[in-house]
C-alpha cells in the first residue's frame, strides 16, 4: 500500500503558517521586558538574548533576517510588551531604546528630582545634583543663578538609559525656557524682581497655595512684606532649608540660621525652593493687589488661608482655626 502524499498546495499552506508563526507573528507578554544589549554583542548573541526575553521564536531565522537586511544592529535598552520578529529588527536597527519615564511634579526640589533619577537608575543623585550647580552647566543654559534649582520644568520626561546627568538637566532646563513665556519676565521686572527672585517666589506660593485662586492673593502678601521690610516667615522655605520633606517642622527648626530660612533673614531667600509650575509662575509675575500682610490655613479642611491686614487680626484668626481644628478632630472621633 502506498503511503498518502500531501499535495503541493497542502504542504504550501503549513510552510506559510510556520513562517507566518515564526517571523509575522507577534511575541511576548502582557508587561513590558526590558532586555540590555552591551556594546559590542553579535548578532547570535542578540538573538539568543531576545529569545530568552520571549520577543523570538527562532534565533535562526532572526539571524538569518539580520544577516539578510544588512544593517547593524545597536547596542542599547530595548522594552517590549509584544513585538514581532521584524518589527524588532527594525528598532534595533534605528536604535528606538527603551525611554524611562520620569516625572517632575510642581513643587518638586532638585534634591526630589535627583531622587527620581536614581530610583530608575539613569543616574546617581549625586551627580545629578552636581551637574545642577555646575558653573559651566548653569553658564551653557543661561541660568545667573547658583543652581538649577527652580528652572527644572514639571512635566514628565523620557530618557534613554546612558545619558549623562547634564544633558537631562538640560532638557529640563530648556523646557521651562519653551514652556514659561518671556512676557512673565518681564512682568516680574515691573514688580522689581530679577528672573531669579522672581522664580524664587513663585516657588513659595508654589508650596503655600492650595487653591488655585489664592496663587496671587499670596503672591500679593510676600510682595507687600518685601516692600515693608518684613521678613516673609514662610514654612516652605525653613523646609528647604532643613530638607524636611517628609515631617512636619518645629519651633526649633523656625530658630535655625540658615541663608534660606525666611524666618531669621529678611528678603527672599538666594533661590528657589523647588520647581513651580506656569500657575505659581503666573500669579508671582501678575500678583493680586491686596491689603494684606499675614495668612493662616484654615483649619476646616477646605485647604484655602485666612488672611489679615494687621498682627492682631492674624493671631486672633490662628486661635480662631486652632479652635476650630480641636472641633473638628473631636468630630471625627
């Protein structure tokens, strides 16, 4: 008895489909696989590596697929969730690297953004911070000031892995340039503020602003304090001053010298307290004209101030909102 032959067009159609399976297909997983190819890998070292990644069926044929297209492949950080064999060729062959993602949000410190890049491993915080008092760095993009401190835009990045810490700060840097329009300098300038004192205290309304229409209200009051020769006693910059992120501070921490505690030095402090967004930044150039000197948050959870023209009514609004605190805790209970 004969054995059964397929017919030619049968035998076609599983070639195709293994071919199809092979190389058009997608592979992968539901999460993105982030696989680091060194400078200097051969093409079956790739291959093996993406195979193990689960981006190939076949390292052979993806090999082979190299071979033919006769354009290198690039070293670098590659992440997929699901990719096709081609597919992965032709990002490989134009280096489209992984991009970490980085968020820098309005009210963040340098110190936080330096944080930031080391937890995704794109650099030390150190040389981060380094690279932002660079003389020569600040110098390249324009900044009198002492640090980058104030010019790093919110906003969230993407970055390769292997940029080096001054060309990240760079971006950051020229994106507050294309993002804050030159009129608000210029504003500022009309309140008798340099771009520097005039970034430093949209960062404290920045950090004091809870609501958004209060931004030049407050803006308004550490302008009238400045122009009264009053110090600003402002809580953010005793914060920065200490680096007390996360804990709240204390009557001693008010007490202690230091260029940016606002409490013991008249004037705004030598820079800015962290990064403020284009709303902080607005209200600081165009401030509210008010007749107010002080302000105390409200103790009723609605996270807007109180705010008074004279010592006597602000402390009287403090015990006001410490009583209505105390009420409103015993509430809760």
């Amino acid at each position: 008895m004969r054995g059964m032959r397929l017919p030619l067009s049968v035998i076609g159609v599983v070639l195709a489909a293994a071919m199809a399976w092979l190389l058009l297909l997608p592979a992968g997983s539901r999460e993105v696989v982030v696989v680091d190819i060194p400078s200097g890998a051969s093409v079956r070292e790739i291959a093996a590596a993406m195979k193990q990644a689960g981006f190939l069926r076949s390292e052979t044929w993806f090999h082979i697929m190299a071979r033919l297209s006769g354009r290198p492949l690039k070293a670098g950080e590659y992440g997929f969730k699901r990719i096709t064999p081609w597919g992965l060729l032709r990002a490989m062959q134009d280096g489209r690297v992984f991009l970490h993602r980085i968020l820098v949000k309005e009210g963040d410190a340098v110190d936080q953004v330096a944080q930031s890049l080391e937890r995704e491993k794109l650099c030390g915080a150190a040389l981060f911070m380094k690279a932002s008092s660079d003389r020569k760095v600040l110098d390249n993009l324009g900044l009198k000031s002492a640090t980058a401190e104030g010019f790093c835009y919110p906003d969230t990045y993407l970055f390769p892995r292997g940029m080096k810490p001054e060309q990240m700060l760079s971006r950051m840097v020229e994106h507050f340039f294309e993002m804050v329009p030159d009129s608000l300098a210029t504003e500022a300038a009309a309140q008798g503020l340099s771009r520097v004192q005039w970034v430093a205290l949209a960062s404290i309304v920045e950090k004091e602003a809870r609501v958004a229409e209060e931004r030049p209200v407050i803006a308004g009051v550490y302008l009238n304090r400045l122009r009264k020769g009053m110090r600003l006693e402002a809580d953010p910059t005793v914060v920065y001053a200490l680096k007390h992120w996360d804990k709240p501070i204390s009557i001693r921490d008010l007490k202690t010298d230091h260029p940016y505690n606002t409490y013991k030095r008249k004037g705004l402090p030598p820079g800015p307290i962290c990064n403020p967004g284009l709303p902080a930044l607005e209200a600081a150039a165009r401030p509210a004209r008010v007749p107010y000197l002080f302000f105390v948050t409200r103790k009723d959870g609605s996270m807007r101030h109180h705010f008074s023209k004279t010592l006597a009514e602000h402390e009287q609004a403090i015990q006001d909102s410490r009583v209505k605190d105390r009420a409103r805790k015993k509430a809760g209970k």
